[in-house]
C-alpha cells in the first residue's frame, strides 16, 4: 500500500499531536521534603536513618572513652560496606554518603575515604608526581588511617494481601576498632510502613 506524498506528513503530525497530549508534569521540589509516594525505602529513609543512627552512634561511649583516653584530637572513622538483604533494589552508595555526611557535619568526627574513592585519590596523587611541580605535588605515606570502621545491613519483611501491604525495615549498624576488631557500638533502627491502594 503506497501513501501519497501528503498523506505521510499528516500521519505524522497526528501520531506526534498525540503523544504531546500523554505529557506529564514534572514539579521541583526541595530535597529536604518528606515523600513516600511507593512505600518502598527511598531518599528520606536513608537521610532520616543516617542522621538518627550517626547521632546515637556520636552519644555512646566509645566516643568518651576515646576522648578520656586522650587518644588524640578526634577519632577517624571510615564507612565500610551495607548489605542491602532486602528484596528490592536500595542504593547502599547514597545511605553510605548520608551517614559520612552527618559524620562529617557533626564536627566530631574525622572522616577517611572508602575503600572504592582511595583507589582514585591515589590515582591522583600519582599523576602528580609526574606533571604537578615539587611544590605542589601530594606527598605520599600522609593518609590518616582509619581507627574505626561502620558497616551494617539493611533487611526487611513484606507482608502483602488484596490492596494492602505493610513493610518492615531493620537497618543495623555496627563500629568496630580497627588494630582490635572490638565492636565498640551497636545499633538498629525500624521503620514499618503500610501502603494501602
């Protein structure tokens, strides 16, 4: 089947009319807003959970053991690995960032690059003893080590029946010295949340 010449143009046209009328509306927000439009962990999760866990982790008393101690200016810390065991997809990256965040902010804390941004950081340090001048170039052997390292799990529980779900998160978070592998802080925080449609 042959179409005339001017009958291509104006199927065309009509099949892009049409798909300008299924447009959606994309509305800004500020990042700091609470949303929970699926039920299922999202940005405000791991900021809320980062900023509770880092702040009962900051009131334990490792930190004043530590500070009686007179071990030094202030305990260096660095994020290790979260698992996330749920059944659906978490950015672990973006709770990480949220926890070496509320470390950092809290002023309290020194914080060491992870394991994954060392490798970088070093890449550069590199590539500067060959094209930065002596003056300016990064020493090597002056990274700090890390005296402390948290890692942990996020898990969860679906419970799912007709048009009602309820989820339960645990995220667990652990602090463990370095030279002695002691855990020297422990916590968990729940969140349960119920989507209804």
């Amino acid at each position: 089947m042959q179409m005339n010449g001017w009958k291509l143009p104006a199927a065309a046209m009509i099949v892009a009319l049409a798909l300008a009328g299924c447009g959606r509306t994309v509305t800004r927000t500020d990042p700091e807003t609470v949303t929970d439009l699926s039920g299922w962990w999202n940005d405000t999760d791991a900021r809320m959970v980062a900023d509770s866990m880092v702040e009962d982790c900051l009131e334990g008393s490792w930190l004043a053991n530590w500070v009686g101690a007179s071990r030094g200016d202030r305990p260096v810390i660095v994020v290790g690995s979260v698992l996330n065991r749920t059944t659906e997809h978490i950015s672990t990256d973006v709770f990480m960032n949220e926890i070496e965040r509320a470390f950092v902010n809290s002023d309290l804390i020194d914080v060491v690059a992870a394991r994954g941004e060392r490798g970088e950081i070093r890449g550069e340090r590199e590539d500067q003893q060959r094209f930065a001048t002596a003056a300016t170039a990064a020493s090597f052997g002056r990274e700090i080590g890390a005296d402390y390292i948290m890692m942990g799990t996020i898990d969860s529980i679906v419970d799912e029946s007709g048009g009602k779900r309820a989820v339960y998160y645990t995220v667990t978070l652990e602090l463990t010295d370095v030279e002695t592998i002691r855990k020297v802080w422990m916590s968990n925080l729940e969140i349960k949340k119920i989507v209804e449609w």
